[in-house]
C-alpha cells in the first residue's frame, strides 16, 4: 500500500516481493534484509525510495508491536498479582522496566510515524544529503494511508496470535484467549528488540522467550516447543525457501 505512493504493482507482484524479503532477510540481524528483497521488484531509480516507504511498514508494524506488548506486560503483572511465585518481585520488577522502557519508545515511533515530515526536516537538520532526496517522498505520505497501514498491520498481528492460539490447543497447552495473547506478545515484543538470524538464532530465542513466559500459565514446555517450531515453519522457513526461488527465476530471467 505505502509503496502505490511510489508504484503501482499488483498483488501478485506484491506478495512475491514479500516471499523475496523474507528469504534475504533470514541471514541478517532482526530481518533487515527484507527491504533489499523487496527492491528487486520495484523498477530502476525508485528503489532507493522504496526502502523510505517500506521503512513506514516496519514503524507500523513495530508500534502494533509496542503497543501490543504494553497490554500483555499489564495483563500479565495482573496475573502474577494474583499467584504465587517465589521470585514473583524481581519478575514484577523487570515487567515495570520493560513497561515504561516500551511506553517511551513507542511514544516516540508514533509521533514520528503520524508526522513524518518532522522526521525528514530532522534529516535535513542533520544535513544527511546522501538520504535526503530517498526520504522526501515520506512528505506526501497521506494521514489516510498510515491509518490504513496502521490497520493492515494490527490485522497482521491477529492473524499471528489466532495461530499460535490454534496450535496450542492442537499440542494440548491449555490456556486461554487472554493468556495466549499476554504471553505471544509479550514474546514478540522482546525478539523485537533482540537481534536474531531466522536460521541462526530466532528459532531459539522464540523458543526460550515462548518457554520462560507461556509456562506462566501451563507447565507443558513440550507443547510449548512444538508450537514455536510450527510458527517458525509455517511463518518463516516455508516462506522463506518460496521466496529463495522467486529471486533465482528473476536471477535467471535476468541472465
């Protein structure tokens, strides 16, 4: 959507670029990489701005991220209120930092994501010339379309939490609606922040956070594993592999 800004390409076109992404992007830190995959299908001499508009994505994605997490740390410092846990204070402890740490920096990504402008006139503050001309094009990003990317992002979210909603019930870890979205987002919030290779380290930090935070509320660490190890499939290796094959036909095609 934020990319019709620049280009207008199909729903094929863009759902290969996503597969393209994903694939470039398990072999570098927090999936970084997914901004080169998705150039190779934006025409020559606006791929550069591309990224610019693509980077608004991730802010979206990354405030539904915060915002998110925000409510499953107070959902969960809930719950613990409740229970009886040995090291329930230190846990309460750490929940508190990680609550005003996320509240503050998504306070910042939302002033910046609702006025981009401010942000390239900081560019230009700062004198960045080499990405002044690639970020301009954020100026004539409407309030309607960041609502909307807004939107699509926070969908994106529910679909993730219905998965592994879905699959704990499948691998016998029975907790609710409410727990399910407390831990998974809580979970997401810190691989957010923590710097991982899907191929490398994602599968284990997905695996220790999912762990340390689900068996809050159900004891099955089996159950628990099984079903970060399904997401991670389903989510990012079969994607991934898809996509690794989009980019050799358009390596070929090229040739």
């Amino acid at each position: 959507m934020s990319i019709h800004e620049l280009e207008r390409i199909s729903f094929l076109k863009a759902f290969s670029a996503t597969l393209s992404g994903i694939a470039i992007a398990s072999f570098t830190p927090n999936r970084i990489g997914e901004y080169m995959g998705r150039m190779l299908y934006i025409e020559e001499g606006k791929r550069m701005r591309s990224i610019s508009l693509t980077i608004v994505c991730s802010m979206a994605q990354l405030l539904v991220t915060m915002i998110a997490g925000i409510a499953g740390i107070i959902y969960l410092k809930k719950y613990l209120h409740a229970q009886i846990f040995s090291d329930k204070h230190s846990l309460q402890t750490g929940l508190n930092l990680l609550l005003f740490g996320t509240g503050f920096v998504a306070i910042c990504i939302g002033f910046f994501y609702f006025r981009l402008s401010s942000l390239v006139r900081v560019i230009e503050k700062m004198k960045w010339q080499k990405i002044l001309g690639q970020v301009k094009v954020l100026k004539d990003v409407k309030l309607t379309i960041l609502f909307n990317i807004l939107s699509l992002s926070f969908a994106r979210y529910v679909v993730f939490i219905i998965q592994y909603y879905l699959l704990f019930s499948l691998f016998g870890v029975a907790i609710t609606w409410g727990e399910t979205f407390a831990g998974i987002s809580i979970m997401f919030l810190i691989m957010a922040v923590v710097p991982t290779f899907t191929f490398l380290t994602d599968l284990g930090l997905r695996w220790e956070a999912s762990i340390q935070i689900i068996q809050l509320f159900n004891p099955n660490a089996t159950g628990i594993f099984a079903v970060s190890l399904g997401i991670w499939f389903i989510n990012l290796i079969i994607p991934a592999l898809i996509g690794s094959l989009l980019i050799l036909r358009i390596k070929l095609f090229r040739s």
